[in-house]
C-alpha cells in the first residue's frame, strides 16, 4: 500500500507521521511504501497513492483527489494511526 503523508512544509510533522506509519504498518505486517509531501505539492502526488494522512487543516485542500484522505489528529498516536490504516488493511 503506498500512502502519502502531509504537512504543511512537507517536513517535520509529515516525517514523524511517516515513521510512526512505519512502525504501525510493520506491527500489523503491512507492506507500505509512505512518503511525505507539503500540502502544495501533495495533489499530484495523493492521485497516484493508496492513501493519504493528513490533518483536519490541510484535508480540504486535498478535496479534489480520487485518493481516501484520512484524518489524523494526532500524529504521535499510535492507536489512532493503528485504527486508520485497519480500515484500509486488505
């Protein structure tokens, strides 16, 4: 599953998601390729990913994808990214 981690910068904050997807990911035997990208750039990318993290600022700016994009509140909380990426587990 690729999934597409944003912020606003496209560092920081996308890059701790990123890693906390990981970790997520491989405790539930996930395979997933996660990238990060700033809200600006996210568009072109989200189209050719799986799906796409985010938080409740930036998810309307990524209104017009065909990609899911789901909210995370908290991107340190491992059992809120846990509950998320379940939904999208095949």
């Amino acid at each position: 599953m690729d999934i597409l981690c944003v912020c606003g910068m496209g560092i920081g904050t996308s890059v701790i998601l990123r890693s906390n997807v990981e970790q997520v990911a491989a405790d539930m035997g996930l395979d997933v390729n996660v990238q990060t990208a700033d809200a600006g750039s996210a568009m072109g990318t989200a189209n050719m990913c799986d799906l796409v993290l985010t938080s409740a600022e930036l998810a309307g700016q990524l209104s017009g994808t065909s990609t899911p994009v789901e909210v995370v509140s908290n991107f340190m909380d491992k059992d809120e990214i846990r509950s998320v990426l379940e939904k999208y587990a095949a």
